[in-house]
C-alpha cells in the first residue's frame, strides 16, 4: 500500500469520526438541555447539577463505546 493511499483512506476515516463525534455531542447537548430545562420548570428553578456518580458512569460508558469502536477496526478470526 502506498503512502499516499494509507494516509488518504486515515483522513477519510478521522473526518468521519470527526463529523460523527460533532453530532454525537450535538444531540446529547441538545437532549440534556431540554430535560433539565423540563425538570428547572416543575422543580420551580434552576436546573439541578450532574452528581458526579452520574459523571462518573458516563464516562465509563464512553470508554466501552470507544473500546468497541477500536476493537471494530480488527478483523474476526
């Protein structure tokens, strides 16, 4: 494989991963804003903080989604 293919097939895949990660964390923004903005309303205030705990678990699902994206790029015996 030359190097001008390896590397044209490496920027396809980082500007996939880059559009798809920028509208990953759109929605999740989005979705997250509007139900604590739901919550803010009945609760009479302001939006409650994240705990950490729920920091904490989201963090660790990201990294099992991260492992399994990488783990995908190998191919199945």
């Amino acid at each position: 494989m030359s190097n001008d293919s390896q590397s044209n097939w490496k920027l396809q895949v980082y500007g996939i991963g880059l559009l798809g990660g920028v509208l990953f964390g759109l929605a999740s923004a989005y979705l997250y804003s509007r139900a604590a903005e739901e919550d803010a309303e009945h609760q009479g205030g302001k939006p409650a903080r994240m705990s950490t705990a729920q920091l904490i678990g989201l963090l660790l699902t990201s990294l099992g989604l991260i492992r399994q994206i990488a783990e995908s790029g190998k191919v199945k015996k």
